[in-house]
C-alpha cells in the first residue's frame, strides 16, 4: 500500500516533543508504547483516506476571518449555542413527557418539576433557553442589519437567517401549549385564532393546526410533533447551509475597516 | 475510434457541449433519460409525501359529529340574567375538551330579533369573538367582558366595545322534558343572522362572509 | 450594486481577509468564551427563576386573564389597541405578514454598497425605530394591567382619614373592578382607553353629584348603574370621587 502523506504535525513546544530515535536503537521495530502512540494517528489517518475529511475541516477552521471582527460577531455562534442547549435538554424532557390532553401533559410536567431529579433545573433550562435563543437571534439580526452584512454577496444568507428567525418564533409559539397549564392553554387558543383571521385559508389553517373544528384530542399530539421533530429538523438544516454560506462567503469585515493596499504591492508600483 | 459511431455521430450532442454528453448520443435519447430521472424520482417522492399530506390534512374535511348535552333543569334559568353553564366541546379528552356557555330564558323584550323567535333559550359562547379568551358576564353593568384585548358585548351579545369583529357566537338549545339542552355552537353577524360557527376573528358583515368561508369540519345544523 | 460596486467590494474584501487571522483558535476563542457566557445566564436564570407551572389548563375559566410570554407581548400589545373591528385582520395577518416580507426582501430593494450605519441614514433610522417601537410595545404590553381589578394605590389623604371613608375607598375599588367599568374606561395601568374617557382624574373633573347623575343616566352605550344595591352604589361614587 502506497504511504500517503501524513497530517501536519501538532505545533507541540520543542521541550515536549519526543527525541528522534538514535540509530540502532530499538532494532527499527516499534515498541508496544509507541504503537499505542500511533494508534491514534493511524485512525485518524484511516478515516481521512476514505472520507478526505481534513480538507474540509481545514477550508473549515483555518479560513482566515478578516481583521477587526469583535465581540458582535459571536452573536451568531452564540445563537447556535443556545440552541444546541435546547436541543439536549428538549430531548431529555421528551423522555418523560406524555403528550395527553385528558390530564397526562399536566401531570407529567408537574412530575417533571416537582420530583424528578434535576427537572425543575433542566426544564428552566429548556424554558429560558428560549428566552435567551430569542434575544440573541434578535441581536444577531440586528448586528447583521446596522453592520450592512446582508448586501452583495451575502443577501441569500440574510433570507435563510429570517427563515431561522421564523422557525425560532414557531418553535416559541408551539412549546408553548406543551406544559398545558392555564397560560399555555390560552395562549395557543388565541395563536391559532389569530392565524384564522387569513381571509380564505386562515379558517383551514386554524383546522389544520388544531386537527379539526374544536380543540381536540390531537392537537397537543399535533404541536409536539411539530415542536419536536419538524421544526427542530428544518431548523438544524438550515443552520447547516447558513454556516456553510458564512464559511464560503467569509465573514464580513466591520464596516469601517478600508483595506489598505500592502506596502510591499505599493513598493512594486515603484 | 474509426468503427461505425463515427459515422453516426450526433451532431445534436457534442457540439452543443451539453455537459456528460457522450459520443454517439442523440437529443431524443438524452431527453428521454432525462424526462425518466425526474418522472422516476417525482414518482418515488409522490407516492410517500402524498399519503403523509393527505394524513396530516384530513382533520381538515372530518365532519364533527352534532351532540346535545343536558345542561339543567328548566328552573335553573331566568329571563334577565345569565347562568353559566359548562358544555363539552370534545368529548374523551375531559376538562381539555369542555367550554363554558351563559344561558338565558328567552325574553319577548329583549329578544326582538326575529332569528331568535323559535329559541326557548338564548345560549351564548364565552368565547370572546376577537381571538378566543374567555369573557366573563359581568352583572352589574350587564355586558360581557374580554379580559385580553377589551372587547365588550352587550346583553344580546352584541358588540359594545373594542376590537370584536362580531357578536358573541351562540348554541343552539330545545327543551327535553323539563330540563334545557343544548346543542352545536353557530355564529353570528352584527344583525344576528345565523352563520355556520366560524372562528374567531372572522367578521361575518358584508364581504366577510366570504372572506372566511365555513369550513367542512364545522357546518350549521 | 453594479458590476464595478461588486467586483470593487470583492476585491477589498480579498485583501481584508488575507490580513485577518485564522478562524481557528482566534475567532473560536471569542465564540466559546461567548458560549460559556451563554450557558451561564441560562443555567443562572433556572437556578434563580425556576420554571414555574401554572394552574392546570381549564378551558371553562371565567375569570382567568390570559397573558403570552414576554416575547410576544408586542404582538399583544398591538391586539390590544387596534380597536375598530374593520382593522383587526390588518393587525392579526397583515402587518406581521408585511414585515415579515419587508424583512425577507430587504436585501433586495436595499441594494446600495454602502455599509457603514452613519452613511446609510434611512436604514439606520429605520432599523432604531423599528427597535424602539418594539420595545416600547413589549413595555406596555408587558405592563396592561387586567381589566378586573385596580392596581391604583390608596391616596394619602383617604389613609389619613380612615375609618368610613377608607373602608368606603376600598369596597367602591371592588365593587369598580367586578363591574366591568375597565372594559371601557382607563383607571391607572388597568382597563381599556376607551370607547369611556379615562377614569384616572374623574374626581378632579366631576363633584360626587355628577358622577352618580352619570352613573344612574349615562350617555350610551354605557349601561345604568341604578340596579346596584345603594351600598355599593355609594362605595363606587366615592371610591370615584377620590380619584384626583
């Protein structure tokens, strides 16, 4: 099998490095420590040669980010961030949550808070994270909207990211009823009327949405699936393509930074 | 390459620069590889995503069925002021499925409007007509009032004050013997003419009739 | 942006980018810094806040005042003022749909290369006040106090008198609250600018004998009070009465 080449190695400091071994010592055959030390590399280097992996995480990482990027340009990541949270904690809470109108939705919230270990702590997690989702996509938005950043050649990525401001506002409203207490209740009430008011499909939107003419026996099913697997699918999709936009675009510099001409170019003009 | 394609070379494909054309090939073929990969695959797509919609829509076109409930005895109800009542909307689903409806003896007085002449009792919806929080009668004042976005309806259930755009809905109601039932919910427009029940936040007045149609899930009796 | 704009914009930005620094370890340093601080206000925020369940959701509640969560007060806030019935489909669908379009296409009618907040001073403007109305709405929105009951603090001078006329004070504000009056009229934080004018400085415009002529013989649509039993009736003429 040909050698391929290897990964560059770790920028390790010179006094951590392991000596080059001597001549003639170890007989050119490698001890069991040092075949452990290579274990690693070699599965690294097993998977890269088949799925040629490190390229993209290198285009990934080592892009250069342009100069005077600051502390707003981390709304976006934070955003991401605030919605893994929720992604893990809205899993945990889904394994003891009982999607049941007829006292069991309820019930097993009021389990969750009262009894399980941790519930309380972890649904007030799921509970402000989406406050907090909320505010920084805001702010995410508002950094992109003063900053210019949505203009050529990035407008696609403006779109996809009000596309994720939406889904986030869905993702609000349909976690919402899941509690099923008197707040939730009545605010899905009022949310699937106040989608009823569409002249012509608002009156089979509002159906659609509730499973039938009434409040019904789905319609908590109905939102939990929608809260649980369709929006949160269409969202990690589309944090996908805005990432990979932002990765291929470049991040866009401060609005104030002017590129200078290089002095060595302008020296070359001489 | 001298054997006998050379002769037939398509003079459709590779000058065109038609990308992965390959030697020999004509348009037709190439087309009808091309209108195959999209019937197939729109096919394939169809034949999961059209049932799943279908699914997920059918509530949609489900009629619900009409129930009459008992809600008391005919002496429970006088002819000036409201009784609240709870009715129950979806049956198997318990409280989640139960509403609250005022229920009034009719009144020759006050209830002059012709469409409720046949009505032994007047049964209105505590559904406020705006979005749907639940208005409650206030009997000093005789007017019901929404506690999200103010609206104010009179005695009748009309309209008096914010944002409603029609009256309260009502119910349907006939005497069983000596105690009152009551029946499927229907709207109303500002001149009570009886709709099929519309949701609400949908005016009935005019062109809003049509603007919001009835839909098959909920018809009128 | 024309084609000169944009190939001018790329190259600037070519050469911004070549001086920056990697993304990785510089920007993602930042972006975990960032994530911790993010994990922190959420984890403190459930640690001191909670999650608090409500009362069980009970769809014959007559008395509930429903109310959404902070983030949508907005949304609430402009339900809530819309008032004439003609308008409400405008402002249930048609102006969250407006904006949502307006977003969606901004950078397609904003399409000036310039990028600095101060030179673009429409967009600038524009954006600052979309916030401040936002904010302004979820502010009152978040503060519309409930249209059956007064949060209106006791004046000092019926605590100084006491006795009868506290006692007085305090039953015409509850007898006030049950009565529906908030549904047309403004008292403090609480109840409905209009269709009533507002109620908060009734006692500085009307002597006792005007407001209870007009509470037995109102002008329409508001209904006579003559009904109330004269104890009540009394309490309301004077809780309104001290309302300067």
């Amino acid at each position: 099998m040909p050698r391929l080449p290897k990964l560059p190695a770790p920028p390790l400091p010179a006094a951590l490095q392991a000596p080059p071994p001597r001549p003639g010592e170890g007989n050119g055959k490698a001890g069991p420590l040092e075949q452990g030390k290579q274990a690693g590399i070699t599965v690294v280097d097993w998977v890269d040669e088949r799925t040629s992996l490190s390229g993209a995480g290198r285009w990934l990482l080592f892009r250069k980010v342009p100069k005077g990027t600051n502390w707003f340009y981390t709304l976006g990541s934070a955003t991401m961030f605030a919605f893994l949270s929720q992604a893990v904690t809205g899993v945990f809470l889904a394994m003891y949550y009982r999607p049941d109108p007829a006292g069991g939705a309820y019930e097993s919230i009021r389990h969750v808070t009262n009894e399980v270990f941790l519930g309380q702590f972890v649904r007030g997690m799921h509970k402000w994270g989406s406050s907090v989702m909320v505010i920084l996509i805001f702010l995410h938005m508002g950094r992109t909207f003063f900053f210019g950043a949505y203009k050529y050649p990035r407008e696609l990525n403006w779109v996809i990211g009000v596309v994720l401001l939406i889904l986030t506002m869905v993702m609000s409203f349909t976690g919402y009823l899941l509690p099923f207490d008197q707040r939730a209740y009545w605010a899905t009430i009022v949310g699937v009327n106040i989608n009823g008011t569409g002249p012509l499909v608002g009156p089979y939107l509002s159906d659609f949405l509730r499973g039938g003419g009434e409040f019904g026996a789905t319609t908590l099913s109905r939102f939990y699936a929608i809260h649980m697997l369709l929006i949160p699918g269409l969202l990690a999709a589309l944090i996908g393509f805005h990432l990979y936009l932002v990765a291929k675009l470049g991040t866009t510099a401060p609005p104030w930074s002017k590129a200078k001409e290089r002095p060595e170019l302008l020296e070359a003009e001489v | 390459m001298s054997d006998k394609h050379a002769k037939h070379k398509s003079k459709y494909t590779a000058d065109r620069m038609i990308p992965g054309a390959f030697e020999g090939e004509t348009v037709t073929r190439r087309r009808f590889m091309t209108g195959t990969a999209h019937t197939a695959g729109g096919i394939a797509a169809a034949a999961f995503a059209l049932p799943a919609l279908g699914f997920a829509l059918g509530p949609i076109f489900k009629k619900t069925p009409h129930t009459w409930q008992t809600v008391g005895p005919a002496s429970s109800f006088s002819e000036d002021n409201y009784v609240p009542v709870v009715v129950t909307l979806t049956p198997g689903i318990g409280e989640a499925g139960t509403s609250t409806a005022y229920v009034r003896k009719f009144n020759p007085k006050i209830d002059t409007d012709p469409y409720d002449a046949s009505t032994p009792y007047i049964a209105i919806s505590s559904r406020c007509a705006h979005l749907g929080c639940p208005v409650r009668w206030v009997d000093a004042a005789e007017r019901f009032i929404c506690p999200c976005h103010g609206g104010v309806y009179d005695l009748l259930g009309k309209r008096v004050g914010g944002p409603p755009v029609r009256p309260l809905d009502r119910f349907y109601t006939r005497v069983e013997g000596e105690s009152v039932q009551i029946g499927p919910r229907f709207s109303v427009n500002s001149e009570l003419r009886r709709f099929s029940p519309r949701d609400p936040g949908e005016p009935l007045d005019g062109i809003g009739q049509y603007l919001y149609p009835s839909r098959p899930t909920e018809r009128k009796l | 942006m024309n084609q000169r704009e944009k190939e001018e914009y790329l190259r600037d930005y070519s050469i911004l980018k070549a001086q920056g620094k990697p993304f990785f370890p510089y920007a993602v340093a930042k972006d975990g810094a960032m994530a911790c601080v993010v994990m922190v206000v959420i984890i403190a925020m459930s640690l001191v806040l909670g999650a608090e369940l409500g009362p069980k959701a009970n769809p014959t509640t007559t008395t509930y005042v429903p109310r959404p969560e902070w983030y949508f007060f907005f949304l609430f806030e402009v339900l809530r003022v819309v008032k004439p019935p003609s308008l409400v489909p405008l402002a249930t669908i048609g102006v969250p749909t407006l904006g949502m379009i307006l977003l969606f296409l901004l950078p397609f009618y904003d399409r000036s290369p310039e990028r600095r907040p101060e030179r673009r001073p429409i967009a600038t403007i524009t954006g600052i006040a979309v916030i401040g109305a936002m904010a302004f709405l979820t502010y009152s929105g978040a503060n519309a106090g409930s249209p059956t009951a007064i949060e209106l603090k006791t004046p000092q001078t019926v605590l100084n008198a006491g006795g009868q006329t506290l006692a007085e004070y305090e039953a015409g504000k509850k007898v006030v609250a049950q009565s529906g009056c908030l549904a047309c009229h403004k008292i403090g934080e609480n109840g409905n600018d209009g269709p009533g004018p507002q109620l908060t400085n009734i006692g500085a415009r009307l002597e006792r004998q005007g407001i209870a002529r007009t509470l037995v013989n109102p002008t329409a649509p508001m209904p006579s009070f003559k009904n109330l039993p004269p104890k009540k009736f009394n309490a309301v003429v004077a809780f309104l009465t001290q309302l300067k």
